[in-house]
C-alpha cells in the first residue's frame, strides 16, 4: 500500500448519490416501457403502402379480395384481417395469401358478395422483425348512407377493441430482458470460470449462480413463445397457454429461434456438470484450465445460443444484414463476457476468497474487461449507423430516444465498473501487504525503530480492508443494478422501430383540383431510386378513370428537372413510361432523383377529349 489514509484520498460515491442515479434511471426505464406498450400504431415497423380496395374509397361493386401491400415481409398468421360493415358486425371472410407470391402483400378472400354500404377493414399482421401492427381503413360499395365521419369513429373504436392487453405487453418486455440476462450471464460465467479462474469450478456459489440462470434462461424462452403470440394477435394473458396460438408462434421466425434456445439451453446441461467439476492440478500445484474440447463446445453453443437472440430482431432487417447478425452476436458476446465476469466475481469470487485468493479471478476480470468494453462499443456503434442513420433520426425518433437513455445508463455503469475494479485491485494488494506484514509482526520487527513512516501496521491494513469492502459492495450494488437497467432498456428497443425506417417512411398525400383529387404515394421518399403512385378520385371519393396521366418532378432550389413520366402512348423520348395499375391508378417505378429536398409533383390527366386536371405538391425526400 502505499498510502495511509485511504479514506480521505479516495473519491467515494455517497449512497445517497448512488440511489439517486439509480432511481432516475429505473423511472425512465419503467417511463419508456409504458410509453412502448401504449405506443399508437403508427409507431410500427412495417408500414402500409397500399391496398385494394383502396383506403376511403367507393367502388360499384363488390370486390373478391382484400389485398394490402406493406413495406417489408409480414406474417398474416398472426392477428389476421378482420371486415366489419357500418354497424360494427364482422363479415365472414375466407383463407389469407400471398399477391404473385411477394412476402410483403396479404390478401384475404371474400365469399359471397358484399351488400351496399360502408365497410372498415383493421389488419393487424407481424412485420419481418416479429413485431406486430396494425391498422385499418375504410371503404363503400355503392351509394353507402354510412358517412366518412361515422366510418372513420367506427374504425377508431373497432382498433382500440383489438389493441391487445397492457399486461401481456409488460410481460413480454420483462421476459426478453430476462432472456437477454440469462444467456449473457450464463456463457460469460462458464466462459470466466473455464479459461480465467479454474479454481472457482466447484464451488457451491458458483453452482448456484450457473444453474440459476439456467432455470430463469428455459423458463423465459419457453414463456416466450405463448406471450409473443397474445402479445401479436392482441389476446389476454390467459390466452398464452393456447395450444393452437403455441403451434401459430412455433411456424414464425421467433417462435423456431425461442425453440431452438431452449434445446441449446438443454444442450449445455452437461456442459455445465463438466465445468463445475474440481480442475485438475497442474505440476506446479495450480489448477489447470479447461480441456480445449470443453472451452470450444462452451463457445460454439454459447454463440449459437446468442444467434437465437439476434436472428429474432432487428438484425434481420433494414441494410447489411449478414453483417449486422454478426455484429450483433458479438455486441451479446461482449457483454456476456463482461457481465457474466461481473456475475462471478460477485457472487463467487467475493464472499469465498481471502484476499490474497482474490488475486488471479480479479487480475483476470480486470485484463479482460476493458477488450469485452472494446467490442461492444464497436460493435453498438455499427449497430447504431445501421438502424439509426442520422444524427437528426436520433434525436428526433422513439428509438434514438431510447437509445440515448442506453448510451447514458451504460457510460454511467462504465464510471462505477471502473471505480470498482480499481477499489477490488486496492482490496488485492492490501492482501498481499497484510500477509507480509503479519510475519514480521510474529518476529517482533514491528519494533524496529526505523519502520517506514508510510507503512501501515496490520491492524490498519484490516481497516482500510474493512473499509474497501464496505465500499467494493455499494459500487458494485450500483453496477448490477445498472447492468439490469440495460438489459431492460435493450428488451424495449428490440421492440421500438428502428429510426432509419421510420425516418424512411413514404410519402402519401391527397392533393385536391378542380375536377378530381389525386392521392399520392412516394415511396420510399429518400433520394435514388423511387416509385410513384397517383390514383385519381372523385369529389365523392370513387376511383374515376382518366385518358392519360403525365407526372413531373423539379427541384427548384437546385434547378434540377423535370422528371418527366407519362402514359401517352407511342416513343416517350426518354421519359419514363407510367404503368396503368387499374382504373385511375398509374405508377412510375424506378424514377431515379438522385438529390435530397423539397421535390414539386405535377400531375396532369386527361379527363376527357375536352377536360384536363392538374395539381401540384412538395414531396420532402430524405
């Protein structure tokens, strides 16, 4: 040691402090998981770009199908499409399917013929990152007496009928979280145990440590089958034991990677017994590590077992996904090494070992816990570009706000992890000093008249040792605390859309003229490549067909354009040729507008051999 008075030159962290940190932290936590719950359901991942028959339309007759067009791939299994007439009766409808295959369209057949009136359609399907959402619009079949106004009451009333249970949207979060913690903290620990502290294997706390979080790790992947699915077709909690609703999630992406952890988590029960074994001694006396065949298995299924977690996410989704799969697995890999480490030396390494004892687990944890910090930054940092993409998406989105609360509850636990380790390294060498000192003590040189002033008598050393340890249990307390903070954190992100795609979502707008209304639809609003849409209306809201349909695109500021496309028959001399999707419908695909801004559309139609139509708007391109 090499200072006398460690109390008064140590900084310390006042417990009433540390309370404060924490119980701020955990009110935003809780606060973000509410507002996730009760989010509205524009607060999707995927979103609906179009569909037939179109949102507030009237059509002359009854049509076969329902058909709806998202952004990304969804399930219909789950939560399906409802019709229900102006009175708010369900109408019978037949088998979901696909549009020409295209995982991104849901259709649903119509048997029969549907009466004269008005009708809402609600939809609530799971996007490609097993989210659900939902929705619904409106439409009539003929001369409806049903208003736009009773339509659109009815439609909100039906969609907070179906809204699902608060209950089961909170267990559902906490489940992830504890599936997040169990498996990180499960093949950390064995991770330390086998190549850093071959001494802890047998231990009983360590025992209980591993099988603990093994229990809560099956318990929380099987639970999470039957709550994702209530939690998707928006069912009470007394629903999550269905055996059909069980087999509909087992079909899905997240209910084979739920399937497939809960057999790793199986898989390493004799992992587990191996690792727990007393090490052998090596010729110098100490315990040898772990068997490289034991090590690799411990790695191979503790990665695959983290895959699970990734592959049932946003790494699915958006761009670069082989190489967000990867980063995310080492983001859990960084942090199992860490927290599991933090796990061990905890509750294994601190209540069982003499001071001296504490030496190798701590000089371990500490060489390795800056290089699993180094990871995950790395790796978080990726992950942030991909799914968030701009400074301006991070401030402004739900999913950049819950972020930022992660970046700061885990630069808040980077603090305390470090002021920790440097109090355990202190406790370490008090250890060592206290065991040379005792010696001397015995042989009477504590009397030697030129001691050290510096040097402490042990009977200080067991002070400032008290001391520390007193200290060592607050920091600490405040780190597992704010390492489940995080945790919780992370089980509302994976829930949250991913600002990029919601920064990304297109652009839709009913432009009024004199003749007609045009509803408009840019997708996906950003600048490259793009399809546009204009469907022409009727003041009463029906499609009406036109003769032709011209579009064109400037953006003034930069004295770029026009863009022009049209569906005038014969050469286009360049122009882009407009698609004729059905009666008054016409779209552009492809139209590549290289510039971000304030884009102006000009659509132009001819009505008739005499009338012609044209509106203008501004569509913003990301």
């Amino acid at each position: 040691m090499h200072t006398p008075l460690l109390r008064s030159r140590r900084p310390t962290i006042g417990s009433r402090a540390a309370a404060f940190v924490v119980a701020t932290l955990f009110g935003a936590t809780v606060a973000l998981v509410s507002l996730l719950v009760t989010a509205d359901p524009a607060g999707a991942h995927a979103v609906l770009v179009g569909s037939d028959p179109s949102p507030d339309t009237r059509i002359e007759e009854s049509p076969d199908q329902i058909v709806l067009r998202f952004t990304e791939p969804v399930t219909a299994d789950l939560g399906g499409v409802r019709l229900f007439d102006s009175d708010g009766r369900r109408v019978g409808l037949g088998s979901t399917g696909r549009l020409d295959g295209a995982d991104s369209t849901v259709t649903v057949d119509i048997p029969g013929q549907l009466d004269t009136g008005g009708y809402v359609v609600t939809w609530r399907v799971v996007s490609d990152d097993s989210h659900p959402v939902r929705g619904a619009f409106t439409f009539r079949v003929g001369e409806s007496e049903a208003t736009t106004t009773q339509l659109d009451e009815l439609s909100s009333t039906l969609l907070k009928a179906e809204g699902g249970s608060t209950t089961v949207g909170v267990l559902f979060a906490v489940d992830r979280a504890a599936v997040f913690l169990a498996t990180t903290v499960l093949f950390g620990a064995l991770a330390f145990l086998l190549v850093l502290w071959p001494t802890g294997r047998p231990l009983r706390r360590t025992r209980w440590l591993l099988w603990c979080v093994w229990g809560l790790g099956v318990a929380a992947s099987l639970a999470a089958v039957g709550l994702q699915g209530a939690f998707a077709e928006g069912l009470p909690l007394g629903d999550v034991i269905s055996s059909s609703l069980i087999g509909d999630v087992l079909a899905t992406r997240f209910g084979r990677a739920a399937a497939a952890r809960t057999l790793l988590l199986v898989a390493t029960v004799p992992i587990i017994l191996a690792a727990t074994r007393p090490a052998p001694e090596g010729s110098d006396g100490e315990r040898k590590r772990a068997p490289g065949l034991l090590t690799t298995l411990t790695l191979l299924v503790g990665l695959a077992s983290l895959l699970t977690i990734s592959v049932a996410g946003h790494a699915t989704t958006g761009i670069v996904v082989a190489g967000a799969v990867a980063a995310d697995v080492a983001h859990l890999a960084g942090i199992a090494a860490w927290i599991g480490g933090l796990a061990v030396v905890l509750v294994a390494v601190l209540p069982g070992s003499s001071g001296r004892a504490m030496g190798p687990p701590v000089t371990g944890f500490s060489a390795m816990a800056p290089w699993a910090v180094l990871l995950v930054f790395l790796s978080g940092s990726f992950q942030t570009w991909r799914q968030v993409g701009s400074f301006g998406a991070l401030t402004s989105t739900d999913y950049g706000t819950i972020l930022i609360v992660k970046l700061v509850v885990f630069a808040v636990l980077f603090v305390v992890a470090a002021m920790s380790r440097r109090v355990l390294h202190d406790r370490v060498a008090i250890a060592a000093d206290l065991g040379a000192a005792e010696p001397a003590v015995a042989d009477g040189d504590d009397k030697d008249d030129d001691k050290a002033d510096d040097q402490l008598t042990p009977e200080e050393l067991r002070e400032a040792d008290r001391y520390l340890a007193g200290r060592f249990r607050r920091l600490v307390a405040v780190e597992v605390v704010l390492a489940v903070a995080i945790f919780g954190v992370t089980a509302v992100l994976v829930n949250a859309q991913p600002a990029r795609s919601e920064d990304t979502e297109p652009y839709e707008a009913l432009v009024e003229a004199d003749l007609v209304t045009f509803d408009i639809l840019v997708t996906p609003a950003t600048a490259g490549l793009n399809d546009v849409h204009a469907t022409t209306l009727t003041p009463a809201g029906t499609q009406r067909d036109v003769l032709e349909m011209r579009m064109e695109l400037t953006l003034p500021d930069k004295d770029i354009g026009p863009f022009v496309a049209t569906s005038a028959p014969g050469d286009t001399g360049g122009e882009v040729r407009l698609r004729r999707l059905a009666p008054g419908h016409y779209a552009a695909f492809g139209m590549d507008l290289p510039i971000s801004g304030d884009w102006e559309l000009t659509v132009t139609v001819v009505l008739d051999r005499v009338d012609e139509a044209s509106a203008t708007t501004v569509v913003p391109l990301r």
